[in-house]
C-alpha cells in the first residue's frame, strides 16, 4: 500500500475488527504510548469499535503533557528576560505554568517566537548576535535528534549566544515504571513507531521478557493500529510475550544509526521528572559536558525551580492510564482548552484534548457494525 487513503479504508477495517472479535476469548487491557496513536484512537472511534473484552488504555505518550511544570515555569521566567528571544514550537505556548503560560509572557513584552524547526532558532541566534537565544527542546526520542544537531551545529559554527532548555524524555524506562506500579493493569503495549525508527527496537525484548507482555510496534492510521491490536490479541490469546514489528514501512530493528550516534555525542542519559508521575530513573537525556555551556538551563541559572500540581487536575492519572479524561471531574468545566489546568488538555496529542474536541464525554457506545473511517 502506498498511498494514505489505503490506510483508511473502511472494507479492510471491517476485516481486521472481525479478526479480533473472532480472536478474543478474555479481557485484555492494552496500552498506546504516543499521543498520536490516542488522536487517531479516539477520532476514529477505534476503542468503540473493538469487542468490549478489548481495553485500550492511553498512556504517556504526549511530549507535551510529560513536560514537568517545573521545566514550563522555568522557560517561563527565562522568556521574561528582556535580554532574551524565546523560541519554541507552537504547542508549547498554551501548556499552563505556575501562574501564566508562554501566551501571556508574549502579551507583556516577553519576546516569544514560534518557529517550526530548531534550526530556525538558530538562524535567529545568527541575525541577533546581541541577544540570547533559547530554543524550547522537548520531546520523545523522536525530536531530540534534530534538537542535538542544532546544539552540535552552534558549536561547529561558533555561535555562543544560542543555548537550549531541554526536556527530552525516553520511552523504555516509561514502560518498566508503567509496569512496575502497583496499580498497573497493563497486559500488553502498542509502541510507537517514530520512536522506534529512530531508536530501533534492541531496548523492548528484555522488557517483554521480564514483565511478560507484548510489545507490537505500530503506525499511526487506523488500520496500523487495528493491525497492531489484531497482534497484540493474538500474542496474549497464545500466552506469548515477544516483540513484533508491525510498522515494517517505516521501521527496522536497528533503527536510525546516525541520529543515535548524534544522540550519542550530545546528550548523556539522565534521571527524569515526568509531569504528573514523577521522577523516572534514566528516562532521559540532558546536555553532556562537552556540550554544557548551550544548556538554558545552566546558563540562566534556573536549576532551583520548585512547583505544585493544582490539586483539581487529575492529568496524572490519566498519563498513567489510571483514568480517562471524562473520569476527572473538572473535564469540559472548569478545565477546558480554553481554561486548561493541565497539559493534556492543550496539547495537540493529549488524552484530554482529544476526548474534548471529539465530544468523547462519556462511555456510550456506538454500533459494532460502523467504520472507524471518518
């Protein structure tokens, strides 16, 4: 299949839906790791389509909504600094901090940029050598490669006045802190693909092996994703517990050697804050000290930030897959994309976001017998 419609066909959903309905014999609780795969989960009605034995669970999968509110106060107070250009991808600027988000610093003189590239950060550093500017580095393992060449390109062409606040996250160390919580109900894992492009997928086996669950890389249209579930159920139905690529388009084993080796050179592992969950040990990577005079962080001397959860957001428990957004109680009233307590209901990819804007308000069902094609 070459072309994207393909990917949304409506006959070829049917079949793969009827394939799990013939499949499943228990339940089975199933986990997406990427914001994406919940958008087009929910959109599509793919979890109201599966046979009801079948739960998906959405997990931490939004970069935006894992970045801890320490880190968004921090930009914060950086981006107010008049000395200072703030540059950040466009999903960041509505992510609620402690008292304001990126929005409001714009609306008071802050000097606060979209830019779709963090090479386009950069640019800016060149054509203002009098300010200091900050590229806002956030993500999985997906954009920390291009956030690494940056770093790696300011340093090879000698611009000092760029630096960059990084709150890069890793997926594996997600899935074992998943796994190891006394609340887990997790059965199995949909992994994403994007990662594993980059990274390959050499980190998933021990973790299949040591905590017994499938782990099925997927895409991100809906028949990947029912392609991934028809999988993972027929893993789980068989007692098996192996790591299965079901993204063979755009995924190999290996990964992408080259951004790993750029990965390598300008990052070093680090413990992690994830908001909402907390602190997970090497779950990701921060400036090494070849490469530690361009971290924001450092150089504005903002490392000692603390913060506080408003106590009426329960985003938490939904990145941990505890509970669905329509199960907080401030969901669609006091808590809106307009009025956003937390991230998961401002980000493109967020679990909250994505039950708001699909009116997904409730449980009701809709017919077995309809498409997940919109």
């Amino acid at each position: 299949m070459k072309y994207l419609d393909e990917f949304q066909n409506p006959e070829l959903a049917r079949r793969l839906l009827d394939d799990i309905r013939s499949t499943v014999t228990r339940p089975w609780a199933l986990m997406e790791v990427c914001g994406g795969q919940t958008h087009t989960i929910i959109r599509h009605g793919i979890d109201q389509l599966l046979p009801e034995d079948v739960e998906l669970i959405h997990g931490p999968g939004c970069p935006v909504c894992v970045t801890p509110l320490e880190v968004i106060d921090k930009a914060l107070e950086i981006a107010a600094r008049p000395d200072v250009i703030f540059c950040s991808f466009g999903d960041m600027l509505r992510v609620p901090g402690s008292d304001r988000d990126l929005f409001q610093v714009r609306s008071r003189g802050g000097d606060v940029r979209v830019v779709y590239s963090p090479l386009d950060a950069l640019k800016i550093a060149q054509q203002n050598p009098d300010r200091e500017v900050v590229f806002f580095g956030i993500g999985f393992e997906t954009t920390a490669p291009p956030n690494a060449m940056t770093v790696h390109q300011a340093r090879k062409l000698g611009i000092p006045n760029f630096s960059l606040l990084v709150s890069h996250v890793r997926v594996p160390p997600a899935i074992e802190a998943i796994m190891t919580s006394p609340r887990c109900r997790v059965q199995a894992f949909l992994a994403a693909g994007h990662v594993c492009s980059v990274m390959g997928m050499g980190e998933y086996p021990e973790l299949a092996d040591r905590f017994r669950v499938p782990i099925v890389v997927t895409g991100f249209e809906p028949l990947d994703i029912l392609e991934g579930i028809r999988r993972t159920v027929r893993q789980l139905e068989r007692g098996e517990h192996t790591v299965d690529n079901a993204y063979p388009r755009a995924v190999r084993s290996e990964g992408n050697p080259a951004a790993q080796a750029m990965l390598a050179d300008v990052f070093e592992v680090t413990d992690r804050s994830w908001r909402g969950i907390g602190t997970i040990p090497a779950s990701g990577w921060r400036l090494s000290e070849r490469y530690r005079d361009y971290d924001a962080e450092f150089r504005f001397s903002v490392g000692g930030i603390t913060t506080k959860e408003p106590a009426a957001c329960r985003s938490g428990e939904v990145l941990q897959g505890l509970i669905k957004p329509h199960e907080c109680a401030a969901f669609g009233t006091v808590c809106t994309p307009r009025t956003p307590l937390g991230a998961t209901m401002v980000s493109s990819e967020g679990a909250c976001a994505a039950y708001y804007l699909y009116r997904r308000l409730g449980t009701t069902p809709i017919p077995q017998e309809a498409s997940p094609v919109v």
